[in-house]
C-alpha cells in the first residue's frame, strides 16, 4: 500500500485524466464557482446529481448556498445546457444537502431545503413553495438521503441528526408529516444510521447502519464478523410501521454502512438499485471517513478527516510547523475492506454476494445513487481512489501547488458492471463483469473534470449525468485575481453512445472589458460543426440572438453598459452531439448577481434569471427541432 501511495504521488499533474473504456467518453461540462468568474452566479457545492428536464433539454441542481453578504445573493439552484459552458441561476433561497426529486406527474421539483423545510419548485425555479415548514425544528436541517416519491406520490425522506435518531418520514397529501418508522436496530448502541431508498412495487427497501466508532480511536471491534449494518424491507401502509425485515446483515469484512454522516464528503450516502431479473445491486463503504488523530500542542486524541473519501485529509497540519497529526500509516483504517465493496443479492435476501473488493486504485468509498442501463450496464461512482490526486487548496496564478504532497487525496472514479458477464460455477463466482471506466482529476489543468463524485443520474436522452463535490477547473473571481483551479465542483456528462464529437467551436471577444463607448470585436470559428444557434450578446449584422448563425464570422460592437454573454451551441457534423463555447463582454459592468437577481444580457436590457431560462428553453428547442431535421 505505501508503493501505491508513492506511485500515485509521482503522477504527473498534465497527465489527462483517464478512461479506460473505449466507447464511453467523460465530458466535463461546468464548474460550479463560490466568487466567480465574473458574470457568473455564486454556487456552493452539490450533494447529488443534477435531474434532466427533457422538455427544456436542461441539467438542474441544488448545491449548498454558495456566496452571500451585502447585495450579493448566491441562487443554488442552477441550469445547463448539457454542453460544456455557462450554467446560470434559477432561484434563490432554494438550496440544500440533498437532491431534486420529480412529481410523478406534476411539474414540481421535491426536496428539503437547509432549514429542513419541505418544499416545492417549477422547473424553471419558479413558486418555491413550503410544504412543511420547519419553523417548530420538527426536522433537523442536515439530511443526507435524496427523497423518493411512493406509490401514491407521496414524499418518502429519512430525517436524521446524525448521532441519537433516524426516522422514515412521509409527506401526507394535506402536507402533514407522519413517522412511518424509527430506527433502533443497532445492536451496539442507541443510534442507527440510515442510508439510501428504493421503492420496489410497494416494498422500500434500504440500509441501515451500525456504529462501531472511529478507527483506532473509539473502535468497538475489528473482527471480520462484526455487525455493521443491515439491509431492510419495508411493506408500506397507511399506517405507521411496527416492524421491519432485515434481508442481510454486514459484517466488518463485507463493508460498513455510512454512519457518520454529518460531514462534507462523509454525508454521501449508499444506494440500491434494482434489475430486470429483481437483482438487488448495493455497495458499502466505510462507516466514518476519519481516523484518529493527535492535536499537536496538547497531545489530545480526536478524529480527522482519514483522506479515503476523496476530500479532506488532515494527515499533516496546515499551520504552525505542520507537524503530523495522523499517525497510522495510509489507509488509516483499523478493519478489513478500507476501500469497499459492490453486492448484489435477490429481494428476499438470498444469493448475496459480493461482486467486487476495490483496491483503491480503481476506486474506494462507493456511495452515491447507481443507475442500470438498457444494454444492462451497472454504472457508479467512487468518492475516492483511481489514478489522480489533489489537494482541496485554489491556488492563485503562479502560485504554489501542492502546499504539501502528502495532504492531497485520490480524485474518484467510475464504475460499472456488466451485468451479463456475472458467472457463478457451483456456487462461487468466477466472473464479477467489473470494469474501471474513468479516474476524475482535480488540480490545475485544462483537462481537470472534479473530485469526489456524488453518484450518477440516468437521462432520457440515453446520457449520465453527474457532479463531484470538488475539483474544480480555474477562473478569474469578482477581484480580476487568476486562480488556476477551484475548490468546488463540477458538472460532467458519461456519454455511452460510442461516438466521440470530432467537431470544435471557439468565440472570444476583444478586448473583453470595455468603457462605454469603445468598440470590441466578437470573433467565432468552428470545425467539422453544423446547425449553429447563437444565444445572448447583441444584435449585430450576423449575430441575431437565437437565430441561426454561420460557423465563423465576426461583429463589431460598442453596447451599452452591461455583462454580455455570447455562446454558440452547434452539432457535431460526425455524430449530431452538442458542442459550444461561451464568452462575455463587460462594458462599465461589475460582475454581481443583486438582491433583485438581474443582470445585464442579450440587448443590454436587465432581464430576470428566470426570463434567461425561458431564452435559453426557447433556443434549445429551436436547436432540437433542427437537429431532427438534420
């Protein structure tokens, strides 16, 4: 383990970032950016994959509230384009921990927002509406579980504190809350964690998590058969539940169920996902991602960040002399499987089996939501492990990075398992189906896609979606400093089409600032690209916002004050997918979204964030109707 440790160390930070399967292409598409760039809405970090509107053809997510103070608001919920660029804000004060969840029926997107309210917003971000309000602290604030819908389009969502209680939680159709049940089933201590849902029929089945204490500080046992969580059926009613069936129980070798969960990369829950052959497919992970650690200047033993779940690692100080803190050596983890494991098993708990044991190499702490293609392909994704390292430091143009080497984590991965591969001979398995499809890398660099994947989401356009918690790729911020990453993360598209565009499209402006009354030049070219739709900037000669547009060409301009965004979207001549390019214009403009999220766009005119969704919805429909008539 401390070869592989030195090896990855030694990677070179311009090394691309790796995918392993020929027909499947990563894309990044946009990073999300707390003071920046310029132009740019504030956002925080993301908990969840984004949901897929088909009608709009639109990414949308919820971070955690990115920049606020004075005018300054920071909307965390946000739109894209599924093409690499610009993502622009929906709303404000509609952010939270967990993902979206669409009504069955209904244009309404379900989640529960940072003060623990039950809420409700349009696609578009619009009507935020208050289900339950949390006022009373009925719920705690902090959740980590996406919600799902019964059968009946009722909410279903785990409110926990992450340290006394879980409780299965259901939102009535008059909006009232009721306990369907509380989880007590640990057989160490008073509280049970509770992780991922999937509704099967009328059966929700999920895990359930049993504390056993942080590695080598508080641990309760290191024995391969120590209980450390269950997985549980639940036969829904109307009424409350008395009781749950345990399918199988984990033991330590098996892998640990997310306990601690209360922590940035450690809230990340495991989730099931079902087959056609009603295959039950789940992972486990450790239960805390942090170890033991010793605070230099009084020697007293507490927890730190263990640095196998992608994101923190307090292996070294950053202050002071920058001692060692963690004394145990790399993966600081006092059990059996430190990186985890994908099972599967049938709906009555028979057949369990673990497919596959990751090394770290390809890929450790699985969690997140998984999604089972229609060419039968199980995909997901690692906090941790792979190929690529980094550090959870932006460091400035010119700067210095790493600070120091040996706080930086392994980036993440993806997965999949090729369902029709599994082969079992007299009761063992000789072939898992596993292949490691893509190492994620943060750092600097142009071909930097995250860190710390959340899980996948399964698109009706046949595409995966996805986005990691950090890792971010360079900007200039609101102050015009350089950074040359970013802490926060990252929006990215899998796609499994086996057709990689081949096709390019580049615009800029010059120069990109101006004083009211100089000219500035907008200049685009493409290669091998058809259907090219211009969006935003300002009318000029060629340039006719949502309007058709020439592969290349130039304008001259002289706008008044305002922030002008210029993209074009095209499609690739080779294999009809998207591609496109933005820039923007700043004429007398200071970059900030204001109290009244307005800014200046398209004719200089203020337009709302929700006008902008409206355009850019108008344009996508216009390129989708050309493109099937391509």
């Amino acid at each position: 383990m401390k070869k592989l440790c030195i090896f990855l160390l030694s990677l070179p930070f311009s090394s691309l970032a790796t995918t392993a399967i020929d027909h499947v292409s990563v894309n990044y598409l946009t990073s999300l950016h707390y003071t920046g760039p310029e132009g740019w809405p504030s956002a925080g970090k993301p908990f969840a994959p984004p949901i897929y509107n088909a009608e709009r053809d639109q990414l949308i997510g919820l971070s955690l509230m990115g920049r606020t103070g004075n005018d300054v608001v920071a909307p965390s919920m946000w739109g894209l384009t599924p093409v690499e660029g610009h993502y622009f804000a929906l709303a404000k004060d509609v952010n939270g921990l967990v993902g979206f969840v669409q009504h069955p029926e209904l244009d309404r997107l379900y989640s529960i927002d940072s003060k623990g309210n039950v809420f409700f917003v349009h696609s578009d971000g619009s009507n935020k509406t208050i289900l339950f309000n949390n006022e009373n602290k009925n719920l705690f604030t902090q959740p980590n579980v996406n919600p799902i819908f019964d059968n009946q389009s009722r909410l279903l969502f785990i409110d926990t504190d992450h340290k006394t209680y879980s409780r299965l939680m259901r939102l009535e159709h008059d909006n009232s809350l009721l306990e369907l049940y509380r989880f007590n089933n640990s057989p160490h201590s008073d509280f049970t964690a509770a992780g991922g849902m999937l509704l099967s029929g009328n059966t929700l089945y999920g895990y359930i998590g049993y504390p056993r204490g942080i590695p080598f500080l508080d641990t309760l046992s290191i024995d391969d058969d120590f209980p450390v969580g269950a997985l549980y059926a639940i036969e829904l009613s109307e009424n409350p539940v008395d009781a749950l069936t345990i399918l199988h129980e984990f033991t330590l070798q098996q892998g640990e169920i997310p306990w601690d969960t209360n922590a940035t990369e450690g809230r990340i829950a495991t989730y099931l996902v079902e087959d056609e052959q009603g295959y039950l497919y789940g992972s486990t992970s450790v239960g805390s991602c942090k170890t033991k650690g010793i605070i230099t200047y009084s020697g007293k033993e507490t927890a730190f960040a263990n640095g196998l779940c992608g994101g923190d690692y307090l292996f070294y100080s950053a202050i002071g002399e920058r001692e060692r803190l963690i004394h145990t050596d790399y993966p600081h983890y006092d059990g059996s499987n430190p990186h985890g494991s994908v099972f599967r098993l049938k709906k009555d708990g028979s057949e369990f089996t673990l497919l596959h044991t990751f090394s770290g190499e390809d890929g450790s702490q699985p969690r997140g939501p998984m999604v089972i293609t229609e060419s039968g392909y199980l995909y997901g994704t690692t906090m941790g492990g792979g190929v690529h390292k980094s550090d959870l430091i932006s460091v400035r143009e010119g700067g210095k990075y790493p600070e120091q080497a040996l706080n930086m984590t392994s980036d993440g991965t993806i997965y999949r398992i090729n369902l029709a591969d599994i082969k079992f001979k007299d009761g063992k398995l000789l072939e898992s189906g596993f292949e490691h499809v893509h190492s994620f890398k943060g750092g600097p660099g142009e071909d930097v896609d995250g860190k710390t994947p959340t899980g996948l989401m399964l698109a009706e356009n046949g595409r995966l979606y996805g986005t990691t918690i950090n890792g971010g790729r360079g900007y200039t911020n609101q102050a015009g400093w350089v950074y040359e990453n970013d802490i926060l993360g990252t929006v990215y598209e899998v796609d499994l089409s086996g057709m990689k565009p081949t096709g390019s499209v580049s615009i800029s402006i010059t120069p990109g600032t101006l004083k009211l009354g100089e000219e500035a030049e907008v200049t685009w070219s493409s290669s091998n690209a058809t259907n090219c739709i211009a969006t935003g900037g300002v009318a000029s000669g060629d340039w006719v916002p949502d309007g058709d547009i020439a592969p290349q060409g130039s304008i001259k301009i002289s706008p008044d004050s305002g922030v002008y965004s210029f993209s074009i979207n095209c499609r690739d001549a080779d294999v009809g997918a998207r591609i496109g390019a933005l820039t923007t214009l700043y004429v007398n403009a200071e970059a900030k979204v204001k109290e009244s999220e307005t800014v200046h766009y398209g004719n200089g005119g203020a337009l709302n964030w929700g006008w902008l969704a409206l355009l850019g919805a108008l344009r996508i429909a216009r390129a989708r109707r050309q493109g099937d008539n391509s």
